[in-house]
C-alpha cells in the first residue's frame, strides 16, 4: 500500500482538485496546473496520479460545470494571460477567438523572410513537396488547357462533352462552375 494522496492545494467548483500549479516559462505562456483526475477532463493524459491542462481552461470548465470542447477557447478579458479568474474568462469558439485578437493583423516583413527561407529549405531536403501543379501542368492531367476553356464556354450538353473529351459529368461540371481548373479565364 503507496502512501496517502497529498491535500489539494485548492479545490474548485465541481469537485476540480488543483494538486500543483506552474508559471509560464519559454515552452508554454500560461499558467499550467496539475489535476486529480476529473470527468471534465476526458482524454487529457494522466501523469503519476495527475493531468495537466492551462489554469485557464480548469478556471473555465469548473465556471460553466461541464466539460470544454477542443474547439472552446478561454478568453482573457483584460487580454492578461495571468488573470485566470471566473469573473475574466469567457468562452468563445475557435472564429471568434481568432476574430477578436486577429483584427487587421499582418505578417512582419522579418516573419515572412523567415517563413520563406524555411520553405526554401524543407523544399531543398525533399522533406516538403511543391505545390500541386495545376492544368495541364499537372502530369495526370487528361485535359488541356485549350480543352478545359472549350468546355467551360461551351454551351453544348454535358453528355456531349463528356463523350468528345473523356472525361466524367462530374469534371466537365466543375470546369463550368469554376472548382476545378480555376486558372482559367
């Protein structure tokens, strides 16, 4: 028999004991905690008798007495990663988190060279392929480009431009409706 399990260091609502917590530090910018297991927590790891989750989203599920989704974020009202209180978080979903903290956000000049020069490199070691090749680029294409804009401003049936060009009713439908060969003008 192992020895008994420490007291929690605080206990929130709904029975969420908080056995550890952890500041931010290089690899995670949010305050961390270490949980006696709980059913809002469905699929989190569990580590030596605990599982860790973002203060935040303890702070959160223990508000709104259910489990959060993948997809739910917590949202720090006062935009302070620190301030993990009830009355300072709110649930959003994935669009509107992005919403509200992407407004008119741009890549720096510094980020862009960074993220080209990275893809040059993955590129060079084969460890990234190049983007698909469209049209008649594209080695399995059965169509040219020629063909391809014949069909998109024909305005024969599609069961006749399926017999002279090969293809499915499906392809020469999503040439008209613009899905597929989009280069095309």
């Amino acid at each position: 028999m192992g020895r008994p399990p420490k007291p929690p260091l605080y206990v929130l609502p709904h029975g969420i004991e908080v056995i550890g917590e952890y500041p931010p530090n290089k690899h995670c910018k949010y305050w961390r905690v270490r949980l006696r297991p709980h059913p809002f927590f469905p699929g989190v790891r569990e580590v030596f008798g605990g599982i860790y989750v973002h203060r935040s989203r303890a702070v959160l599920a223990s508000k709104l007495g259910r489990a959060l989704t993948p997809t739910d974020h917590a949202h720090h009202g006062n935009e302070l990663k620190d301030h993990d209180t009830a009355e300072n978080l709110e649930l959003l979903s994935a669009s509107e988190h992005n919403r509200h903290h992407k407004v008119g956000a741009k890549h720096s000049l510094a980020s862009r060279q960074k993220t080209s020069e990275t893809l040059k490199a993955l590129y060079a070691s084969g460890q990234r392929d190049a983007a698909p090749l469209h049209g008649s680029s594209n080695g399995c294409a059965k169509l040219t480009d020629a063909q391809a804009l014949a069909i998109k401003f024909s305005t024969e049936s599609t069961k006749t431009l399926v017999a002279r060009y090969g293809v499915s009713r499906t392809t020469v439908k999503q040439i008209r409706n613009g899905s597929i060969w989009r280069h095309l003008k």
